[in-house]
C-alpha cells in the first residue's frame, strides 16, 4: 500500500510566527518519513483541499522549508472560510474527502484560531461517518491570544512585544513635543473581543507615571466622560498623554466606538479605524493637539521585532501536533480526534493564566503577571537569518 500523507494548512488571519508552526510541522514529518511520506500544504487553507490547489512540500529544498521559521504572513495563503455543517453541505464534505482519497491524504494538520478548531473538529467526525477516517489536528495561532483551553497562543507574544515597544518609543517623541505641540498620542491594537494585545501595551511602563497612561479595553464599556477626564489630569500632571486602545473598545451597549462596515466569512465584523475616533473625541472636548497610528497589519507581520519565545512555541506546537498525532494514532487507522487542547499542554503551557476579568479589575497586576510569563527577547534579524536560505 501507497504511504500515507498529510495536509497542512493555514486559517484566519496570519501572525509573524505562523510559518514556524509550518516548519516544524514539514521538518518532522519529514524526520518521520517511514510513517508520512509527504506533506500538502493547502493554497489559501481549506479550500487549496476543496479545489485540489495544494502546494507539494517534497519538492521544496530543507534549507527552503528551513527559511519559514524566519518569514511572516502565510507562506501557502490562508483562508476565512467556514465549512458548514454537514447536513447543510452534504457535498463539500465529500468533495473533501474524496481530495484526500486521491492523495492518499491520513493526516489533516489545521493551523488556526477559534473557528478553524471547529472545522478540524467537524471534519474529524466527517471522515469518519464517511467513511475514509483522517486523524485531524488543531493547532492553534492567533495574534488575539483567545483560544480557549490555551494559556497564550502563537502569534500573540510578538503582537505583545511590538505593542509595547512600539508605545514606548512613539511615547518619548509625545514627550519631546508635549510642550509646545503634541500632547496626546493614541495608539490602535487589535484582538477583537480580547484585551490582552492592548494590555500588552501597558508592558511599556514600569511606574503608574509612565505611558501608556489609558488602556481602552474591549472588556470595559467605554464611558466618554470618564476616559475624557482622565486625558485632562493626565496632560495636566505629566504634559501628555499615551492612550492603548483596542479594536474592540466598546460602549455599554456593545456598541463599537468604530467598525469598518463589513463582515468576513465568519460573520465577525471588521474592525477598524477607532485611534482616529477617540483622537478626535480629544480634540473636540479637549483642544489638544494629537497624534495616532493604527497598528493594523503592522503588528501581526513585524517578524523583524518577533519574540524568541514566541518563534519557539510557534514551531512547538507543529512539532507536537505531528508527534502527537504519530505517537497517538498509529498511521491512518486512528480515530478522528482534535487535540489542541492537549497539543497546547504539552508543548506550550508556561505557568499562570491571565484572564479577561483581571486585565479589568486588576490591569497593574495582570500586565506585572504578563511580564512574568513573556521573555521576550530579540531573535535574529530577517537579514542575519537569512544566511540559511
Ligand atoms: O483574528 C485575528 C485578527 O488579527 C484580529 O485581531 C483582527 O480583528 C482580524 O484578525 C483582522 O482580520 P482580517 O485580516 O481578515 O481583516
């Protein structure tokens, strides 16, 4: 009989350190050849397997495999798209597994956040009831760092370390002008639902005087008077102001302080643009001249500031997922199972859990607490990596 492959590919938005999870997952397939003859890796994730656009990992040299540890974005493409439930579309699931059929595919290594546990999860049980069974594993990635059962995700720490970075620096140009000019910068994170990006910012003080002097989190309902107040004694006391806010920041109501107007495949609304609203807000009430930089793209790709821990807990989780898998299943005939959960225990669990409710209550604590779990330091250039490509 033909050896068994596997198909790899990457979901949701992309992070600095995803093609290190890719890496690890192709180096130790291929140190384990006698059990997986070959990796596919999906063009634009799941649908590179529904239109049978997969990319042959075999015919990549090791030093070209070796070189993802070291680039950003989404080396195969990655995809927003949702499978249905099977009842609903009968047919993209057999679409798929006859895919698999043909390329002999055992192994479905699904790289990504939240929903595309649940596709693994989904397509798990399908292959079964269809009766071809694949051993289906989620590994997690996102830079919101807000999957459940994980302690942190890759992605995330180097989002962090950007964050924080990026506040400090852009806090002392505020500083040098705060007197004559400038006196409030604001600087837009994401993470959607989740604060702990721009909790992340607060990594750049080390005293309650130091920027940034506001965090805006998705978690606390936004109250105008208040924040506005707080902007007041800030340039008042310190000569300026260094304000976190992130994507998500809302009113009481659930209302966004801003979205972009748009929906993805997921139907999660786009977030977007909330720097420049609270920016003005500022200037309206207050006069003061400002500042803002919306993060955006920028933070999830910045690998030339990526975290050295990050990068390892990225290539980790690839590792653990395809030694799990072959340690666990014995080749094609396992039974279906998603194991992020427990892939994350293994190979990513670092200590203490940062929760929403203590980033609320709590955010000196929490972001002390988050400078305990991240050491987060340099790795090497793009340009001194490089050397090996
Ligand atoms: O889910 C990760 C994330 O980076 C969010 O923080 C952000 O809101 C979203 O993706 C942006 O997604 P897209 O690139 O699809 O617009």
């Amino acid at each position: 009989m033909s050896k068994i492959n596997a198909f790899y590919a990457q979901s949701g938005g992309v992070t600095a350190v995803i093609n290190a999870t890719a890496c690890a997952v192709i180096e130790t397939v291929r140190k384990n050849r006698h059990r997986i003859a070959n990796v596919y890796a999906g063009h634009n994730g799941i649908i590179g397997a529904l239109t049978e656009n997969m990319i042959d990992t075999n015919k990549e040299s090791a030093s070209t495999i070796a070189a993802l540890r070291h680039t950003p974005g989404g080396a195969f493409g990655s995809a927003r798209y949702k499978l249905k439930g099977i009842e609903e579309n009968r047919a993209q699931y057999e679409r798929l597994i006859e895919v698999f059929k043909a390329h002999n595919i055992g192994y479905f290594f699904y790289n990504g956040g939240n929903d595309s546990m649940d596709t693994a999860h989904k397509v798990s049980l399908v292959s079964k009831h269809l009766g071809f069974p694949v051993t289906c594993l989620g590994i997690p990635k996102t830079v919101d760092n807000d999957l459940p059962v994980t302690d942190n995700c890759p992605g995330f720490g180097s989002v962090a370390k950007y964050v924080a970075i990026s506040t400090q620096e852009a806090a002392l140009d505020v500083l040098s002008m705060a007197e004559t000019s400038t006196k409030v910068f604001v600087l837009e994170v994401m993470g959607r639902h989740a604060g702990w990006i721009a909790a992340a910012g607060g990594l750049a003080g080390t005293t309650p005087e130091d920027p940034p002097h506001i965090i805006l989190f998705p978690e606390i309902p936004f109250k105008k008077a208040a924040f506005l107040k707080r902007v007041k004694e800030c340039v008042k006391k310190y000569q300026y102001c260094v304000i976190v806010v992130s994507e998500g920041a809302c009113y009481a109501n659930g209302k966004f302080l801003a979205e972009a107007g748009t929906r993805d495949a997921f139907g999660h609304t786009q977030l977007g643009g909330v720097a420049p609203v609270v920016a003005n807000m500022v200037r309206e009430n207050l006069g003061f001249k400002y500042h803002y930089a919306v993060a955006d793209y920028l933070q999830r790709s910045a690998r030339h500031i990526a975290s050295a821990v990050d990068v390892k807990q990225a290539y980790a989780v690839g590792e653990a997922a395809v030694k799990f898998a072959l340690a666990g299943k014995n080749g094609r005939h396992a039974d279906h199972q998603t194991c992020f959960g427990r892939t994350v225990s293994m190979a990513h669990r670092r200590g203490a859990t940062f929760t929403h409710r203590q980033q609320g209550e709590n955010g000196a604590a929490a972001i002390h607490q988050q400078r305990r779990i991240f050491d987060h330091r340099s790795v090497p250039p793009i340009s001194a990596a490089s050397d090996s490509r």
